[in-house]
C-alpha cells in the first residue's frame, strides 16, 4: 500500500537514456508498503536498484528478495517495477534504479525521494512572564508565546488557538524551520505576541502539531492563563417573586431602578460582575452591612453567598451580556422574605472588591410595572437622533422656500417695483400672474405692439396724418 502517493514522473538524465520514474516522491510510515516502477522506451538488459539500508539488489522476474518484490510487465517491456514490502526508518533516503540497454554504454538512472514519517516530539509551550516577573498577568499586559516541534519527518505544522478559537495572523511570527541532517529531521518554532484581555482569564492558549506520525494526527501543549481584572458588575437582574428578568446596561456608578416586585410577595436581588480572583462583596441597606451567609435585623432579608457561574468560552470584566455566563463570573444575590413599602424607599449598595480594585452599585426597587422603553439600546439611541434631525432639516427646507419663492411656494413670492421701491402682490391678468413678473420695471400689459412694450388703449382711433 503507498501512503500519500504524489504520481509525477520523474525524469533523471545521468549519462545515459531519460529513466521515467513514479512516484517522484512518497510518503510513507513504518512497517507500510511502497511500489516504485521505473521505464525506459526500449527493453533492458538488467535492472539493479539501491534503496537506503539495504544492499545493492539485481531485480528481474525470476530473482527474488524477501524485502524487495519485482512487479510489471518486465525487463524486455522496458520496464522495472519493485515494492518495498515492509519499509523501516532506514530506507528513508533517495531510491535508485539503474538501468542497463544493450545500445548504451553506460547506465541510465532514475531515483524517487522515498520519505520515512517520523513523529516528532510533542510540542513545547514558552511563556513570558508578566509585568510583575510572575505566571499571573493583568489586563493589557503583553503576553509572548513561543512553540517549538523537535525532530520531526516531515516538518510538522503548527496552529494556535485560545480555548477553541482559531489564532491566525494577528500576532503571529512566520515558522523557522531547523534542518537537522545527520537524520533528515527538522524542527518547526513560531512565536506569538498577545495583548491580553480581561476575556483571556482562565482560557487555555494552545499549540497544536499535526504530524501523519503521530497516533492521532495531532499532539498539542496547552497554558491556562491567570489574568487578573478589578471587579466590575455586568448588569444587576431584579427578580420579583414571578422570576421574571430585567436586563439594564452596565453602570460605573449610579442608582438602578428595577421594577415588577410584589408587596408581601418574596423578591431578589440579583448582580452578575465579572472578576478576578473571586471577589468579596458586602450589602449596604440603609446602613445596616451585610456579608455574604448574614441576615438583617428583622431577619426577613438575607445575604446569600456568592457564587461562580458556568462556565463558558467568553466573557470579559467590562462586557455587557445577556448571556452571561463565563469564566471568572460570580452572582450575587439578596433575598428579601415579604416585600413591604419600605423595602420600596430604600437603597441598595452592593460592594465588590479584589486585590485589583473595588465597584459598587446602587438599586432601587418598585413595585410599578417597567415602563415602555426603558430599554433602549445604542440603536435605538441612534434611530431617534437621526428622526429628530430629519425632522428638523425639513422644516429647515420649507421654511427656506417660502421665504425664498422657491419650488411650490413660487406662486406666492412678493415682486418688488424697482421703479417704486414698492413691494406688492400684483393680480393675474389674462391668466397670468402678476407675482413673478420676468423685469420688475415693466407693468404686465394685455397687449404688445409689434414687439414693443408700449400698451395700446382699446378704444384709441389711430388717426390719419398728412403727408
């Protein structure tokens, strides 16, 4: 069986007739076979072959070898084709068939590149460290990672990824290729360079080799990174006693209403943040501070621990997501027993803090129903800016033509006698207009004397003269 048969002749001119070879090239792994046929346009004499790890064999359709086979129509065809029944590392190297033809001589050689794989070994990771020399990295520290395949045949190929995410050319170095010749082994070392994100804490930067050699076709490295990011809310989620959800956009600071609690029914506070390493957090209700497993006074409102999300493939410390689950994401929740108007006038500040920094948030709760729009994202923000200014441009535009006499308000535009100084709407004579007279110095006539602007009474007699 031959393993990745390329078929191109291969035509090799040494001294004597052009040998036409096939394969020109093989890839095989150990203990497969591989077949090799060798012509010439005229019949041969004899057909000697050397392969890489073995002996000078002398082929033909009567001599047999218990490594080598001869195959094909025959010498007398012009043609010597042999397989190599079980190939080894050491037959790794150029196969030569040497031809001999009565008319010529000296032999004709052909020879085809027969590539033994090698699995190399398993990929090696190198990362730098971080600003402050330790495997723990902060929010746009610049990370520098290399990857290096040893002794493989043939060279292996190389391919980054963060958790399953394709890393292609954005901070990636072109592969170095190390021949090692004593073995015809090479080894193959790319480096990447990565501004790293509060989205990188926790996901696994990956160097994955493909190899035929290997088992699977593929031996990969992998490195969880530790980023570190102060803790900041994503969006807080009020909960009334019918669990319904109300998503708002993340805030700094500031006060949050939340809607469609329930006097004397159960309710929630809920707060996802994003953080690393695991926040602490404390409720602040009306001054009365609550740690995570503490109840207030009256015992109707209780703190719960917090708790980590699921886990999942994104998410980052300033992200806005409705889907928020994602790794170094915490919930925090606070229980009230029987919601009663004065839960209503109160304010909740929720305090998260880390060894990178502290956030807070401040919730108010009702009992209205959410008011329409309360949600309106950035486009719905931009849609009704761009309304606005449409708005205003055409009003712009018709108040431009009336003032103008322009396009529909033409009918109407004011005509000033320049003879006068006066400015005045002059009636229509004969279906024409008197606004917008074509020379303001003349007055509209219903009559007009060969060409002449002269206005000629109707009942004026023109009066015979003497010559």
């Amino acid at each position: 069986m031959i393993v990745n048969f390329e078929t191109y002749p291969d035509r090799v001119s040494v001294a004597g007739a052009h040998v036409e070879v096939e394969p020109g090239e093989v890839l095989v792994l150990p203990g497969q076979n591989v077949t090799v046929m060798c012509r010439l346009a005229v019949p041969l004499q004899y057909c000697r072959v050397e392969i890489p790890g073995m002996k000078a064999l002398n082929l033909n359709a009567k001599l047999s070898h218990p490594e080598v086979s001869f195959y094909g129509p025959g010498l007398p065809a012009g043609q010597c084709g042999f397989t190599i029944n079980r190939v080894t590392d050491k037959n790794n190297g150029v196969v030569r068939c040497m031809l001999g033809v009565e008319t010529e001589s000296t032999e004709s050689v052909g020879q085809v590149h027969l590539i033994v794989a090698r699995a190399p070994k398993v990929p090696e990771m190198d990362l730098s460290r971080s600003t402050d020399a330790v495997t723990v990295y902060k929010v746009n520290d610049v990370l520098e990672a290399s990857c290096i395949v040893k002794d493989g045949r043939p060279v292996a190929n190389i391919s980054w990824f963060l958790d399953d995410e394709p890393l292609y050319r954005d901070g990636l170095s072109m592969p170095t290729v190390i021949d090692l010749a004593k073995e015809n082994l090479q080894s193959k070392l790319q480096n990447l360079t990565r501004t790293l994100q509060a989205s990188d804490n926790a996901k696994h930067l990956r160097c994955v080799a493909y190899h035929p050699a290997y088992q699977d076709g593929r031996a990969e490295t992998m490195r969880q990174l530790d980023v570190k990011c102060k803790t900041v809310p994503d969006f807080p989620i009020g909960k009334s006693s019918s669990l319904l959800t109300f998503p708002v956009a993340p805030l700094p600071q500031g006060e949050l209403d939340k809607f469609g609690y329930t006097i004397g029914q159960p309710g929630l506070i809920s707060v996802v943040m994003q953080a690393n390493p695991r926040p602490f957090i404390e409720w602040d209700i009306g001054g009365e501070r609550l740690k995570e497993n503490a109840n207030d006074q009256t015992g109707r409102i209780e703190a719960e621990p917090i708790t980590e999300l699921v886990s999942s493939s994104w998410g980052e410390c300033t992200s806005v997501s409705w889907e928020f689950q994602g790794r170094g994401q915490y919930q925090a929740n606070l229980r009230i027993a029987a919601i009663n108007k004065h839960d209503t006038e109160k304010i909740y500040v929720l305090n998260a803090y880390n060894d990178m920094g502290s956030q807070s948030y401040n919730i108010k709760i009702s009992t209205s129903p959410e008011p329409e729009g309360l949600e309106i994202g950035i486009g719905g923000i931009i849609g009704i800016t761009v309304a606005i200014l449409v708005l205003l441009l055409i009003v712009f535009v018709v108040l431009f033509a009336k003032v103008t006499g322009r396009w529909c308000f033409s009918d109407g535009a004011t005509v000033i006698d320049y003879t006068t100084g006066d400015s005045s709407h002059h009636a229509a004579v004969d279906g024409v207009g008197g606004d917008g007279v074509d020379n303001p110095h003349h007055q509209v006539s219903q009559e007009y004397i060969n060409g002449n602007d002269l206005p000629v009474k109707k009942d004026e007699k023109k009066v015979d003269t003497a010559v």
